[in-house]
C-alpha cells in the first residue's frame, strides 16, 4: 500500500471534523434556549438545571473515558461515543419539558466525554513536540467552528421545519461522523499508509513494534503539576460554558435582539475563538524563539496574555450597544481559547504519552464541575443581580488560573538554550 506523504496533518482535519460536529451538537440547546423557553415552559432557574445535568454528567464521566482511550485507543472508544452521542442529541426533539430535556443532557454528557481526551491524545501520539501546540490549537478550533456554525443552522431548521429537526439534523451528523472516523483513523503504530521517515519525526525515532506502556492513574495523580492543571481547568472552564449556553438568552431577554438578529451576529464571538485557537498555537513557538523561553514557560506565557484579554466580558455592563456586547464577548472567546488550546498543550508536554488521555479527563472532570457550578449560580442569581457582575468574575477567573499555573508548573529559570527542532 503507497504511503501518504503529511498524513499527521489528514488525521488533524479528520479530529478537528470530529470536535466541529460534537460542538453543533452540543450547542444546539443554547442556540434555540430562547424558543424553548417557550415552547417548554421552563424558567431561567430550571434551564440552568438542564445544561448543569450535562455538565455535572460529563465531567464525572471524562476520567473514565479519558482512561478507557488510553487503553483501548481512539479509534474504537472514539468511533462508538460519536455514533450513540449523535443518537442521543436526535431524541432531544422527544423532550416535552424541562424534566426530559434535563435526562437527554445528561445522556449527551455521558457519551460527549471522550471528545476532548481523544483530542488532546491525537495530537499527542501524531504530533512531535515542536508542533504539538499547532496541532492542539486547530483540533481544539473546530470547538469554535462548531459553535458558531450551530446559531445559523439551528435557527434556519427550526424556522424552516420547527426546533425538533434541528436535533433530529444534526444528531444524524454524529451518526455518520462515527463511520467515517472508524473507516479512517489509526494510531500511527498501525497505520498502513504512515511513512517510516514521518513515523520517525513523529515519535522521535522510538521503535515502530515497541508497544506503548498501559496507562497509570497514580502517575498523574502523584505529579505536582497536575494540581495546576486541575486548579487551571476548574477555574478556566466556566467562560466557554457561558458563552455557549447564556450568551442566547442573554442578548434576547437583557439586549432585546430577536432570534433572527441574533443569528446574524451569533457567529462573531466563535469566530474570535477559532482565531484564540489557532494564533495560540503559532504564538507559544514565536515566544519559545524570540524571548528564550523553555517550551512549557512559552505555552504558560500564552495563557497569560489570554487571561489578560478577557477584560471583554468583564466590560460588557459598561457598554450600551449590544453589538458592542457581542465584541466584548468575542475578545471573550479569543481570549478563552487562546488558554485553553495551550492548556491541553500542556498535558501533553507533562505527562508520558500513554497517559495523555487519562489526565485530560480527569483535569476536564474538575473543569465540567466548575463549569456547572458557575451555570447554577447564573440561574440563580442572572435575575437578581444581573448578568454583567457574573461575566465580570470570568476575567477573575482566568486571571487567578494564569497565576496558578506558573506556580505550580512554571519552570524556574525558564530561559532554556533552544532545541533547534523546536526553533525551526
């Protein structure tokens, strides 16, 4: 069988095709909150029972399918969640209230899990170091694809045939996402078309037959560094949470935009992200060059000037305009992505391959919490003190998690000769 030249980069299109459906998928719920709001007769209170069902189940469920990929792989754990995930997303058109929609969500949460560790793993074991970073940040832009696709493809299908074929479509692309990625991905141990020159770049000339070591729990769990991680991710998470779920019901019932209106400028905050995405990857490797930093002290500088930037929704009560509040919310997204695409990157520089996965969801079982924690806190407190204030404590956040992370995986001294293969 012919060899295929670059084939790393075709495995990053097929996960970044993968994260852009799981992100429709997901997003379809916010998107259509305020007709459903409606249609369903449920309160602010109680959709924020529906989307915390989701993330309580799916941070609960990402160690263990962030284990069972590190030791079954992708291709098989991948494969199998996209399909029955995008089951489950087509039977949310049966949800005939709150209570039903909040037991879908849940579903969804249990089989989306193994999205991000599969990610953050395919660039890992395809990627050598020095594109580590690029790879994360594209795979981890098709997030913001997705969620900026959804608003003009939900709205347009529930205004052409009603909200219920706007689960009904897009579940069934999950559905034939899983038979495309089962016919197509392989770990580069196995697969029949990777060169040996590029299997060679990839793992640093590691035998191709040596079989990669089980993954361990208790080696992440006893690394000093991953405290930070965790510590990062509980704080971190909470932004993307709220700009996926609140940001809908938010410029329709305190901006006053219809659902239409709103379609047309829905885009721009996921636009900014998959911009945060992919310039965080490219800017970790400009500041490895240009300032001497060591690799992991360039991702971590990245983070930091992404917690700056999201001063956005921090300023959001300050301004009238709600088109203006829609780009506050879109240095929000940059700036979340930008952290958090170098964020996963950081898994992969601290912890050995086979247990890439593993950390991820493990970390990301303590960012969905955080996440879920702040979407309770929303639904109690959007109609009392407003939304701004809320907004306002994500740019705390951030900041604190930048913080913690230089403590607590910072690498003193951090001024390293460079490594040439990393300096190209």
């Amino acid at each position: 069988m012919s060899k295929i030249k670059g084939l790393r980069w075709r495995m990053l299109v097929l996960m970044l095709l993968g994260t852009v459906i799981i992100y429709i998928d997901r997003n379809v719920l916010g998107v259509l909150a305020p007709l459903l709001e409606k249609e369903l007769h449920f309160t602010t209170e109680q959709y924020s029972y529906i989307v915390s069902s989701f993330q309580i189940v799916y941070s609960f469920m990402q160690p263990v399918a962030g284990y069972l990929t590190d030791l079954i792989g992708p291709r098989i754990g991948y494969g199998v969640a996209v399909c029955v995930w995008g089951i489950i997303c087509a039977l949310h058109a049966f949800a005939g209230g709150w209570g039903s929609l909040a037991v879908f969500r849940g579903l969804l949460g249990l089989t989306e899990a193994v999205a991000i560790p599969t990610g953050t793993k395919t660039s890992t074991v395809w990627f050598p170091p020095k594109e580590r970073s690029i790879a994360t940040g594209w795979f981890n832009s098709g997030s913001s694809i997705g969620a900026a696709l959804a608003p003009p493809l939900a709205i347009w299908i529930s205004l052409t045939w009603g909200w219920k074929p706007a689960f009904v479509i897009t579940g069934l692309l999950g559905v034939g996402l899983s038979i495309v990625w089962y016919a197509l991905y392989r770990d580069p141990e196995n697969h029949p078309r990777l060169g040996e020159e590029e299997f060679a770049l990839i793992t640093g000339g590691r035998d191709r037959n040596v079989k990669p070591p089980k993954p361990s729990i208790k080696a992440v769990l006893t690394q000093r560094k991953f405290l930070g991680i965790v510590f990062a991710r509980f704080l971190t998470e909470p932004a993307w949470q709220t700009f996926a779920f609140w940001i809908p019901l938010y410029m329709v019932n305190v901006r006053h935009m219809d659902i239409k209106q709103f379609a047309l400028f829905a885009w721009m905050p996921f636009f900014f992200s998959d911009l945060g995405c992919v310039g965080g990857g490219y800017l970790a490797p400009f500041i490895y060059r240009h300032f001497k930093l060591s690799l992991i002290n360039s991702r971590l500088a990245s983070i930091s000037i992404g917690a700056v930037c999201m001063i956005g929704p921090a300023l959001i009560g300050m301004v009238a305009s709600p088109i203006v509040a829609i780009l506050c919310f879109s240095l929000g997204g940059f700036a979340h992505q930008l952290l958090s695409s170098m964020l996963y990157a950081v898994v992969g520089d601290v912890f050995e391959t086979s247990d890439v996965a593993t950390a991820t969801g493990i970390a990301g079982m303590f960012g969905y919490l955080g996440g879920a924690l702040f979407t309770l806190v929303v639904g109690q407190l959007a109609s009392t003190i407003g939304y701004e204030p809320l907004f306002a404590m994500l740019f705390v956040f951030d900041i604190l998690a930048s913080v913690l992370l230089w403590v607590f995986i910072g690498e003193r001294g951090g001024r390293r000769k460079l490594d040439p293969q990393i300096a190209e």
